[in-house]
C-alpha cells in the first residue's frame, strides 16, 4: 500500500482541524446551562445575562471598530432590527434562560432548547412561505413528541392535572425566541455585515437591555457575584458559552458548510446532558432517555439532507 500523496494528505490535514472544533463546540454551547444553574444560586438572572454579554460585547470591540462605518450604517437604518436580535437571542435567551434554571434542571432544559431547529422551520413557513416536505412535518411532530414526554417526565396523566414544571415552560418559549433570533439573524439587512462584528453589536445591544433590570435587581437587593466560584461561573459563561461556542460555529460554517456544521449540533443533547449529571449530580431517568431518542429522531428527520436517488 502507497503513502498519500502530498496533494491528498494536505485537503485531509485542512479539515481536521475544523472538524475537531465542531466536536468540542456543541460542548461550548452545552457549557451555558451548566454553568448558569451553578451559578444562578449566587447572582441574579438578569445580573448574571448582563455581565455576561457586556463583557462579550467589550472583548469583541475590536471587531466593532473595524467595520465601523458598516455598522453605523445598520444601526441607523434598522434600529429595531437589532434591538429585537438583542431581546431574542439575549435578553430572553439569557436572563430567561437562567431565571428558568431556578425551576427545572439543565438536563431538562437542554434536551428541551434542542427543538430550536424544528421551530426555525414552522417560523420561516408561517412568515416567509418556504416550502415544507413531508419528511419535515414529520420530523416536527416527532420533535415535540419528545419534548412533551420530558415535560410530562412520562406520565400523561399530568395533561389532566396540568402540574408542568414552569421552568420547562419558560424553556420552550426561549427555544422559540432562539428560532426567531436565527431567523431575523438571515436576510439582506445583515448581509453585508461580517460575522464577529454582527455578533458583537448584537451582544452589546443585549447588554443595553438588560442593563435596567440588572440594576433593578441590585437596588432591590438581589443577589451579586461575591465569591470566587460566582466569578468562576461568570468567566466560564463568557470564555466558553459565549466566545468560544459562538466563534467555534462560525469556524466551522466557514470551513465545513453550514449543512456539515449544523449536523454536529445533534450531539448538544448528548454532551448536555452528560455534563448535568457528571458535573451537577441531575438524575437521568427513564423518560429524559426516551425523550432524547425522540427529540433527535425528529431532528435528523427534520433537517438532515434528502436521501438521493
């Protein structure tokens, strides 16, 4: 057998790289629920959203001033385009997120967010008419069959006593407002925008509205970040949850393609949840492990590309 030649092993070395840092970036992501429910005991949701995305916002300034003028331009002609991204991918999927974590557990919370993509799908159908396949509509029934057994945590009988968790709830609805932040993230207002600096004035529209309520919460005597571990946690989100995941997705989006890319997502439940029982000590019963094969059979039914004949 002949050693590769020069030219193959090259194309081959070219996408390891990207293709390891799509392996660890679902775990970035799945780094922010971890981190937020051990964190969340010690600083309030709305503080603990704020310090995070205006420290995001201020590591990434370097982007901001370099497309400047780009930016200018977007902020003053789309003023609530950006502001909304800031609320949906921010305020509602940061503080919402974490004031969740007070009454659910990240295991639940994971396995629920993970339906995003099949929401993305209903929200670009209803308001901007794309066409859905079978296997689609499938794929989006089989999905929140899945989410409703962890809801129900197996027992159908609660749809009768109506005793849901709030904190699942309140997940669904971020799910929801993550699917619409990546919707209104599209289109031709942010086309010509590049990646990180669209990220960074983004984060720092985020930290602009969630600045009220972070000092409400500190006048109202909420809880702030005084020890190390709440500093830890902080770090933690903002390094990893924010910086790395963000950035990791936009590598491999460049380097793989965005249907490669969004394939190596499926595994958010799988490291999520592992991460909530090896590092928080959640349980992992029966119906979060028929949950997670339901929500993932609907999402490869979903999104996965079309078999050819």
């Amino acid at each position: 057998m002949t050693a590769a030649s020069p030219t193959v092993a090259k194309p081959i070395r070219a996408r390891l790289v990207p293709l390891a840092v799509m392996l660890l970036t679902p775990l970035f992501f799945s780094s922010n629920l971890i981190f937020g429910r051990s964190t969340i005991p010690e600083v309030a949701p709305f503080t603990l959203a704020f310090l995070r995305w205006s420290a995001a916002a201020l590591l990434l300034s370097p982007f901001l001033w370099m497309a400047r003028d780009r930016l200018r331009t977007y902020v003053s002609d789309h003023p609530v385009h950006w502001l909304v991204l800031g609320f949906l991918g921010m305020w509602i999927c940061g503080a919402g997120v974490y004031y969740a974590l007070q009454f659910t557990t990240a295991t639940n919370g994971t396995l629920i967010y993970t339906t995003s993509p099949l929401m993305i799908i209903i929200l670009e159908r209803l308001f901007f008419g794309r066409p859905t396949s079978w296997r689609e509509i499938a794929g989006i029934v089989v999905g929140f069959i899945g989410v409703a057994i962890i809801v129900l945590k197996g027992d159908i009988t609660r749809l009768a006593t109506t005793s849901f968790n709030w904190g699942d709830l309140m997940f669904i609805a971020a799910a929801l407002s993550w699917a619409g932040y990546s919707v209104l993230l599209k289109g031709r207002r942010t086309a010509g925008l590049p990646v990180s600096a669209l990220f960074a004035v983004v984060a720092l529209s985020g930290a602009l509205l969630l600045a009220p309520f972070a000092l409400w919460e500190f006048l109202a005597g909420a809880m702030m970040p005084r020890s190390w571990s709440a500093w830890g946690g902080i770090a933690g989100i903002v390094v990893f949850s924010s910086l790395l995941a963000f950035s990791g997705y936009q590598y491999g989006v460049a380097r793989l393609g965005a249907s490669t890319a969004s394939v190596f997502m499926y595994l958010l439940p799988p490291y999520g949840v592992g991460l909530a029982v090896l590092v928080l000590g959640e349980p992992f019963e029966i119906y979060h492990a028929i949950g997670i094969l339901t929500v993932l059979t609907g999402l490869v039914l979903a999104t996965a590309p079309g078999f050819k004949r």
